[in-house]
C-alpha cells in the first residue's frame, strides 16, 4: 500500500505542478497581451496625434498600422487599407480609378517606378499628385528591423505659394523689361530732336558769325547741353562722352582734320538729324547720301560703293540692326569687300551696344552727336589697318 499511496501523491503532485505552469503561462501570456495592447494603442496614440500622414508597413512592403491623417490624405483610396495587404496593391487599384494623374497614359511604368522607390525606402523625397489636385510630399524609409515607415505631408499650399512667388517673379521681370523699354523710348524721342538742336548749332558755330551771333550761338549750344544733362539724369546714363562739353571748343579744327573725298551713305528717319550729319560731314569735305530707312540703306549700299555707313538703329521699313545683317550677309555670300558701319543712335545702353556689335556694326555713337565724335570715328573707320611690324 505505501508505493501505491507514494505513487498516487507523486502523480497528483505532477498533475497539479502541471496545472499551476498552465495557469501561470495563461496569465503570462494575458499579462504579454495586455502589455503589447497598451504598446500598441500607445502607438497608435503617437502617430495619430502628427499631424501628417504616417504608414507603417512590413518588411514586404503590407500594411501594419497607419493614422487617420494617412486615411483623410488618400480617402479616395481609404477602403482599400487592410493589415497584410501590399501598398502597391492600393496603388493599383488606386490607378484604375484614375486617383493619381501622372500614371495616365503610362500606368505600368508608374507603378513600376513607385514600387522601386518603395523597395528602396531610403529617405529619399519625391512628390505626388492626387486626383482632387493636391499635392503630396512622399518619404519613405527602412526601420532598424527591416520594415517601412512612411511619411505623407499635403504640400498644395506651399506649391501653391511657390507658383504665385514664381508668378510674381515673373510680372516683376515683365516690369524691369516694360521700364527699361520705356527708358529706351525715352531716351529715343528726348535725344533725337536734342541732337538736331546741337548739331545744327555746331554746324552753325563753324560758318563766319559776328560776335553777336556767336554769343547766341553758345547759349543755344549752353541751353540745349544743360538738356542733355537732365535727360542724362532722368536716364541714369553715367556716359560721360555724353556730358556738356565747353564753350570754347573749337570746332573748326576739328572738322578741318577730316579725310576729304570720302564717300558716306547715312540712314536716319529723322529729317533734322539727316541735315544734321549732311551739314557735319560736308564741312569736312565729305560726300553724304542720306535715306531714310534700313531697307533704303541696303538698296543704295547695292547700288554704290561707299566708304562707310552711318546707321541709325530705330527707322520704319527695316530698322538698323536689320539692315546690318542684310548688308554683312551680302558681304559674306557676294565676298564683297566690308565697308565699315556705325550706328549712330539715341539708344545708348550697354544692350543697345552690344547689340550692335552683334549685328556687325564697327562702332555705336550717342546721340546727340558732336561734330568732332562722328568725324573722328570716320576716320578710325575708314584707315587702313596698320601694317604688322616687320
């Protein structure tokens, strides 16, 4: 009876061990439970209260857990959300419905691409566009265990913003261009009639006067540089060829000092500044025949040989830049030989210059024109170019 009472007790003993381990391990396993729902909600707590969107996905790429911000940014796609379902699955589905407007017309490759992206996970930001128009800003990237956290941030007004800034930009680039067009205006239509008044007083100034009409001569010269100051002024031009010049400069050696014989060919709209540089260049000896547009320059410049062209850059018909390169084109198709050309202009800027330089023009003079300027630049342009030392 004894081994029989001990075995009894052994295997009660055993059989109740076994019960209390069971019930301990249930109790663990409620308590794991417990604490990984807390965990959890804990979680869930945390990501609802960003205020972005925030998906948590496996290391294959399937839901987990996600925010209701994540479901209000794509609520055209929210039914879809499952754990265990992949995300490019969403995303397929997602394009069927037309949800996302850059995979029209090249679904497969966008899919592919996103899918790609995903797979790399590696932080790198790209954005995208949703059917209701708004703008998406999409960072993915890989958690210590090997899955996906993602980041989803509504960008619409800050693109937004950025569009208007760039539309700004562009009205204020739009204004630069109308004001510096309207300068340009300004400076065409003040100096041209100033270059008549100042020119047909330097031609005066060089005819025998009497004291009297000499005086009246510098005041008129005095009167018309104190203008020119003021439009220099207006203007911001810092030209300093462009400044009053002295009453006492003596014109008459300067005209004198001009090659005679020469043969000029001068384009201006402007019957005063045509006279102007008629009565200029005759002083000196020199030929002028004068037109009055671009077109009329090329057709006299075929018609005869010249040894220079002075060209003025705004004219009706053909403007100067245009009757520059008609000319230069003929040159070089016609092997002609090059006859020197400056443009004579109201249009003083550094963009005026360079684009007369561009067209093929051998010098950009200011208006209003001095004697001695056009005279001298002639001559530059007409020598022959120096001989190379031996």
């Amino acid at each position: 009876m004894g081994p029989m009472i001990g075995g009894g007790f052994l295997g009660g003993l055993r059989a109740g061990w076994r019960r209390l381990v069971r019930r301990l391990a249930r109790a663990a396993l409620l308590d794991a439970e417990h604490e990984a729902r807390i965990a959890r909600d804990r979680l869930r707590d945390a990501i609802e209260a960003i205020p972005e969107g925030v998906v948590f996905l496996d290391a294959e790429g399937r839901y987990i857990l996600w925010n209701q911000r994540y479901a209000e940014i794509y609520h055209r796609s929210a039914d879809l959300f499952r754990p265990g379902l992949p995300l490019v699955e969403t995303l397929r589905e997602g394009v069927r419905r037309g949800d996302y407007p850059d995979a029209v017309g090249r679904e497969e490759e966008w899919l592919a691409d996103r899918a790609a992206k995903l797979v790399q996970a590696t932080g790198e930001r790209h954005e995208q566009q949703v059917a209701d128009g708004r703008w998406l800003l999409i960072e993915d990237r890989r958690t210590r265990e090997g899955g996906i956290i993602g980041l989803r941030v509504d960008i619409t007004q800050m693109k937004r913003q950025a569009q208007a800034l760039e539309q700004a930009l562009a009205h204020a680039e739009a204004a630069n261009r109308a004001k510096a067009e309207f300068l340009a205006d300004m400076s065409h239509e003040l100096r041209t009639p100033l270059n008549g008044v100042l020119g047909l007083a330097q031609a005066l100034e060089a005819t025998a006067l009497d004291a009297r009409q000499n005086e009246l001569v510098a005041d008129i010269r005095a009167s018309a540089a104190q203008l020119d100051r003021l439009v220099t002024g207006l203007l911001d031009y810092r030209d300093a060829e462009l400044a009053a010049e002295g009453r006492a400069r003596d014109v008459q050696s300067a005209t004198h000092a001009a090659a005679p014989e020469l043969r000029i060919l001068a384009a201006d709209d402007n019957p005063t500044n045509r006279k102007v540089i008629e009565l200029m260049l005759a002083a000196a000896g020199v030929h002028v025949v004068t037109v009055e547009d671009g077109a009329a320059a090329v057709e006299a410049w075929r018609a005869a040989d010249f040894d220079a062209i002075l060209m003025d850059l705004r004219m009706p018909v053909m403007d100067g830049l245009s009757a520059i390169r008609a000319i230069r084109a003929e040159e070089r198709e016609a092997a002609r030989p090059r006859t020197p050309i400056l443009v004579l202009s109201a249009n003083t800027s550094a963009a005026d210059r360079r684009a007369s330089a561009e067209a093929g023009a051998d010098g950009h003079l200011g208006k209003p024109l001095k004697v001695e300027e056009v005279i001298a630049a002639v001559q530059a342009a007409v020598a022959p170019p120096p001989e190379a030392p031996i």
